[in-house]
C-alpha cells in the first residue's frame, strides 16, 4: 500500500517563498531492492535557495519535492535488502527530494549510516556542507600544522565546520564574517582570528596574525569580498570560490593575479561526486565526516526547524540576513 503523507513541491521557479506549496503525495510501496523510509529532519540550505529560484548549476525537471540533504529512517524493506533493518537511520541518497515526510530509495544508493541515537539535527547536515570543508581544505593545498587559512562567511554552517576541521587537522583560520553579530560563531568553534568584513581587511588581518603567510583562501561571497580575501593572501596564494552569496561575480586586482601569482579556481562538490571521485573516496571522506559528526566534533548552528505545513515562512527565515543558524524542516513533527 503506497503511504500518503505531505511534501513540499515547486512546479515553476521563482520568488522561493512564492513558488513552494505543501501538498499530500503518495509515496510507493518499496518493491524489490528498495526501502521505504521517513524523514526525520531536512536543512534549508542556500543551494536549494538558489534551486527554487531557478539559477543553480543543476535543476530537476519539475514539479519536484527541494531539498537534496536529510536523516531517514527505514519504516519497510522491499524483498532482497538484508543490509538494513526497520528504524536504522541512514542519510538520504542525493537527489532524492528531502522536503518531505516519506521517500522511497534505493537500498544501493546509501552512502552513510549512522549508530542509533545522534542529534538527528546534526545528522542531516552531513551531506553537502562538512564534505565542502574537508576537501577545499585538503585538495588544493598540502597544509602542514601551523598553516593558515583564511575564509568568509564564516557564520555559514559550511564556515564552522572549516574551523573545526582546521583545529582537527592542526591548521589556523582567519575567519571573516559580513558584521558584528556573526562574530560570536566563528569564535565559539574556535576560530583563530574573527574579524569584520571591511575595506582595510588585509592590513587588520596582517596584524592579527603576525604577518603570517596565508596559502588558502575560501571565499563563499564573490564581487568585491574575493579582491578582500585576495588582497591578505601571499604570493602564489590559492583562493578556492565555492558560492555566489553575492550575487555579483569573483572580483580579483589583475595584479595579485599577474605579480603576486594568486590562483582564483572554484569548488562544487556535485562535481566532486559525480566525476571527481571514485567510490572508495567517497566512502573514506563520509565515513570520516560521519566519525566526527556523531562524535560531536563536527556541529552546526541551528537557529530553527519548522514542520513542512510552514514551508513558507522556514523559506522566509532562511533567507533572512539576520539569522544565527541553519533552518530545517523536521517533517515528522506537525507544529
Ligand atoms: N560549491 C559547493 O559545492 C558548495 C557546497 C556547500 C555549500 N556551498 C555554499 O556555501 C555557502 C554557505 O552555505 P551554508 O549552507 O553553509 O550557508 P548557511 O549556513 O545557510 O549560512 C548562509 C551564510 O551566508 C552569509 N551570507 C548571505 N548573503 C551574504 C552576502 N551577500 N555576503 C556575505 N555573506 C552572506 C550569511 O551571513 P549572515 O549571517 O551575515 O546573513 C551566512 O553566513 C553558500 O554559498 C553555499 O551555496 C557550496
């Protein structure tokens, strides 16, 4: 019997807030191979911001259910899975549409499981963010400890878990943030120097640092923040781009680029799954990331979860520049 239950589904692009509806759908019975699972809790995250808006670098054919990233919970087992059992939780395989109280995958297509028990918040996120981190920081550079990264946005969840994968490996960050009030997140996951965006910013962070050379720069924002994070960088400097916060685009001085021999090349992890690794490497990274997230090394800010009968406002709050954490849907709690 299929099971009903609500998801939040978009049929054209546009202003997200106007073009997400919540609906009852119908969610098939898992036939052989499959598995029938609920969600339990599922990230807004920028992407599916940019998704719903009609300007990110994959779009499904809609109408579509958003969201790529959550925790499932197996609820029935289609004939011929014997790897699962009724309740293990696992991450939903990309793709899936995670806005939404069931789906039904692939038992082949799950990459992570976790032990019973874990903050099912921190869980769903590990996705797409902590892999971003681990690989800007270790496939462009071989830092040593001791080295220095620079960063912004670093209020982003994918900011944090920069910083904490940093301090885990034994590198520093410069952590900068767009104003005041971001401060404190960068500060609490240990960031080595947190400072304000601002047009004087290599001068500030040569200061803090003791001149120290800065060999990797990630840069979430684009326009005129690229030429900040370029300016702080040393010669034959590498800044990785990795989001269009934005909206303008990389901004770099010719002459870093011609003089100093500073590097601009950008990041997307879809890319990295899909043809950039095999699945042993992919494997490794999850495995490692799962480790970390469910040890509580790894964590994110949450600021608030929101049943999918408010998917408007949660797409409101997400996108609201004044918010302290991520929003996420938690599908299995109706208010
Ligand atoms: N390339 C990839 O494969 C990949 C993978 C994962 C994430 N990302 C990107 O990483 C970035 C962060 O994602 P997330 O999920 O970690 O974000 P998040 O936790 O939802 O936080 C959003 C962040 O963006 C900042 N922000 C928004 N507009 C900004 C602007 N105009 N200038 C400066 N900062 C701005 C916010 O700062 P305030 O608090 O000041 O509003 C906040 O720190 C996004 O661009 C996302 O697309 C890329």
């Amino acid at each position: 019997m299929p099971i009903i239950g609500s998801a939040v589904q978009f049929s054209r692009t546009g202003n997200p807030v106007d073009v997400v509806e919540v609906e009852e759908i119908s969610t098939p019975d898992p036939t052989e191979g499959e598995i029938l699972c609920q969600i339990e809790a599922a990230p807004i995250a920028p992407s599916h911001i940019l998704t719903l808006s009609g300007v990110y670098g994959d779009l499904p054919d809609l109408p579509a259910v958003p969201g790529n990233d959550a925790l499932a919970k197996v609820i029935k087992l289609g004939s011929g899975v014997s790897d699962f059992q009724i309740g293990d939780q696992f991450l939903l395989p990309r793709g899936s549409g995670s806005w939404r109280q069931y789906a039904t995958v692939k038992a082949k297509d799950i990459i992570v499981t976790f032990p019973p028990g874990g903050n099912p918040l921190q869980l769903s996120m590990l996705l797409a963010n902590p892999p971003t981190a681990y690989l800007m920081l270790t496939q462009y550079l071989n830092l040593q400890s001791g080295d220095w990264v620079i960063q912004n946005a670093s209020n982003s969840s994918t900011g944090q878990y920069l910083i904490q994968l940093a301090r885990y490996f034994g590198w520093k960050t410069v952590c900068v943030v767009r104003r005041e009030e971001s401060l404190k997140i960068p500060e609490k996951c240990g960031g080595d120097v947190v400072l304000v965006d601002g047009t004087d910013l290599a001068e500030r962070v040569k200061e803090a640092t003791g001149g120290a050379d800065i060999k990797l720069g990630l840069d979430a924002v684009a326009g005129s923040a690229t030429e900040r994070i370029s300016s702080c960088l040393s010669p034959k400097a590498t800044i990785v781009n990795y989001g269009l916060l934005s909206g303008e685009p990389c901004q770099v001085k010719a002459n870093d680029l011609v003089f100093r021999e500073i590097t601009l090349t950008g990041f997307w992890l879809n890319k990295w799954l899909r043809e950039k690794s095999t699945s042993a490497e992919r494997e490794q990274v999850y495995a490692l990331l799962r480790d970390l997230v469910v040890k509580g090394i790894l964590f994110a800010e949450v600021e608030a979860t929101y049943p999918l009968s408010k998917a408007k406002e949660a797409v409101a709050h997400s996108t609201n520049g004044s918010k302290r954490g991520k929003i996420l849907f938690t599908p299995q709690i109706e208010s």
